[in-house]
C-alpha cells in the first residue's frame, strides 16, 4: 500500500462562472506592459513634451488594447508587452537621430 501509484494532480485555476480554465497569459502580458509605463512616463528626460504625450497616447492604447484581447486572445498580450519595450526605444531612439532630441 505504501508503494502505490498515484496520479499527480496538477493545480489549475478555473473560473467559476464560466467553469474555464484560467489562462497565466494575459497576466504576463499585462506585467510586461505596465512595466514599460515606467519608461514612457520618464522619456521627458530625452524627449520634449510634445513627443512624450504621444508617446504616452500609444502607451495607453496598448493598455487598452491589452484589455481588448485578454480573453479572446490571451497570449497576444505577451508580444504586446514586448512590443512596448521595442517601440519605445525606436521612437526615443528615432528621436535622438532624426529630430536632434538631446538629454
């Protein structure tokens, strides 16, 4: 009896109204995002204001894209916080190069 085999039950989390699965993904993405904020939020330091507002105005509509895809599209919202990273630098970067931005 003490060398039975048992099968290994794996936590999940589910919803109980709709009896679905949770999915971590969405999560992640939304971590990612919010972390970017940061970025976005202290560009004044490179960029003049007229630039960080825009760049603030895209920061939001990916939150609220975000938000759009956390159920139908859970792991999207993964390459959307990385993708918040990268267009962050592009515009900073594209900034410095092409419109003189200097710190």
């Amino acid at each position: 009896m003490a060398f039975t085999r048992r099968r290994r039950v794996r936590p999940v989390a589910i919803d109980p109204a709709t009896g679905r699965r949770i999915s971590p993904w969405p999560f992640v993405g939304l971590v990612l995002l919010v972390s970017s904020f940061f970025l976005y939020a202290a560009s004044g330091l490179l960029a003049p204001a007229w630039a960080v507002a825009v760049l603030l105005l895209t920061w939001l509509a990916m939150f609220v894209l975000c938000f759009v895809w956390w159920s139908r599209h859970p792991r999207w919202t993964v390459a959307l916080g990385i993708v918040s990273f990268v267009w962050w630098w592009v515009a900073v970067t594209a900034g410095g190069i092409l419109l003189d931005w200097t710190a």
